[in-house]
C-alpha cells in the first residue's frame, strides 16, 4: 500500500482547495458588488438635513430602563441651530427613563405621503441623548425655537418634571426611496456654526422683526419661492443654511443657495430673497 508524505496532497485535494477559494472569492466579490450604499453626495446631504429641519415629530428608539428592551415612542421634534433634533420630554414618560439610564437611542424621521410608504423617503439618526439644564442658555434657545415649531406646547413646556434633550447626532442611514440608500456621518448632517450666541441673538431679532413688519415678505418666500399654496404663513426658525416656515401643521424649508458663515449676512440675505420672490 503506497504512503502519503507529509505536506504532499493529491491532484483531487489540489482542485478542491482552488475551489473553495473560487467560491470564498466569488462570493466576497458578489457581495461587494451588490452594495446598496450610494457614495455620498452634496444631494444626499441636503435631503437628509431637510427631512430633519422639516420634523414635526418621529419614532425616538431606546432601550427601557431596566428591563432592557427595545422602546419605541413617538416624539415631537424641532431642531437646534446647527440642525441637532431636539425634544421635550417628561421624566415620567418610558423613553425618558430610557434616554436618562441609556443615552444611545435613534430618531427616525420622514413622513410617508400618498401610496406605499416605503416608497417616500426616510432617514434613521443614531444619536446619544443630553439633557439641557434648565437655567442654561441653551435651554432659552431651544425653548425659543421648539415653541416656534410646536407653539401649543407652551402649556407644559415650563412643567418641573419636562425637560429639553438635544439628540447629539453621530451618524444616520438616509433612504432616499428605491434605490437610494445612503450612510451619511455627523460632518454631513450638522451645520457648521462659528459664535453659537451671536447666531441665537441674530436668529431672535430677525425671526420677529420678519413677522411683525415683513409678513408680506414671508408670504412670497412660502408661495412664490417654495409654491407651498395660500395659508397663515409665518418664518418659525432661521440657520446659516436657510429658513422654516410655518402654517399650522405644515412646515417647508427654504434654502439658501449658500451656507452664510456671518450672522450679519442673515438681513442681506432675507432681502435678496424678498426681491426675488417679487420678480419671479
């Protein structure tokens, strides 16, 4: 009987290992070809942001205090200046107990229209929770600005037991409908901003001075500029990148054609808009 030696194999035992390979290869080969993610672009970036700026509310994911279990909740959502998602919360709500306990969570925002859902474009925000001390400036800010998305809440916003949280973004998975899938990071979802309170201080003045003396300026920004139809417009929040406005339940964005890096290039800026609207 013959005796094999060692490290010596069979043509058999040859082809089979290149076989595996071939199929080990082909198979990280076809997986890679059928990536889903789009590379991220400019397109991308804008419509993630807008489905944020433009929540009314969203599914908030957490875990549940003490039992660890997934809990998912609906919220209502506005945003801070740089397009951070931000809620109010009341500490004896479930998903308070679980942001509080556990800070990982995410928000998924984007409402379906007409037809299947699935088919309307949605993004999921990873996020880690924090709560806003209420004697803060960030707390008057955020108070300002969800009051101006949210103005019922103005009952129970100032409640002991309610509480701001900024939803800190780390990254998201945007589905932008069929096909359009993509993985977008915190640089692509958060505007830059440079002196924080001379933004907020600017945004203040400008949001009221607009709808007390401009009302007919913020008209023609939401019908003429976005052909959002007749309604009870009013400019709710303002941001280097471009402007909310606001009709009861309704929200639409209007964006800058650049991002402004100079809070004092905000009046210019409503201005042109303005002249625009009147020439069109």
């Amino acid at each position: 009987m013959a005796s094999a030696t060692v490290g010596q194999s069979y043509p058999d035992q040859e082809t089979a290992a290149r076989t595996e390979d071939y199929v080990a290869n082909s198979g990280e080969e076809k997986q890679e070809s059928k990536s889903v993610i789009r590379p991220t672009d400019d397109q991308a970036r804008q419509l993630a942001k807008g489905l944020i700026r433009s929540a009314r509310f969203g599914a908030l994911a957490a875990v549940e205090a003490g039992s660890g279990h997934p809990l998912a909740s609906r919220v209502a959502v506005a945003t801070d200046l740089d397009g951070t998602p931000v809620i109010l919360t009341s500490t004896l709500s479930g998903h308070t107990a679980a942001i509080t306990e556990t800070p990982a969570c995410s928000l998924l925002v984007g409402e379906p229209g007409k037809g299947d859902p699935l088919a309307h474009p949605r993004v999921s925000l990873f996020c880690e929770a924090r709560q806003i001390a209420r004697d803060s400036e960030d707390h008057t800010r955020l108070r300002r600005r969800y009051l101006a998305r949210h103005p019922k809440a103005e009952l129970y916003v100032d409640f002991g037991d309610f509480a701001f949280f900024r939803l800190e973004l780390q990254r998201a998975s945007l589905n932008g409908g069929f096909g359009k899938a993509f993985a977008l990071d915190q640089a692509d979802l958060c505007t830059p901003l440079g002196d924080l309170h001379q933004w907020a201080v600017m945004e203040e003045g400008a949001v009221a001075h607009m709808n007390e003396d401009h009302g007919d300026a913020v008209t023609l920004y939401a019908e003429v500029l976005l052909k959002a139809g007749e309604a009870n417009w009013r400019l709710a929040c303002l941001d280097p990148e471009g402007l909310d406005l606001a009709a009861g339940d309704r929200i639409e964005r209007l964006w800058f054609s650049e991002r402004l890096t100079d809070p004092q290039d905000l009046r210019p800026t409503l201005v042109a808009l303005a002249l625009q609207a009147r020439n069109s």
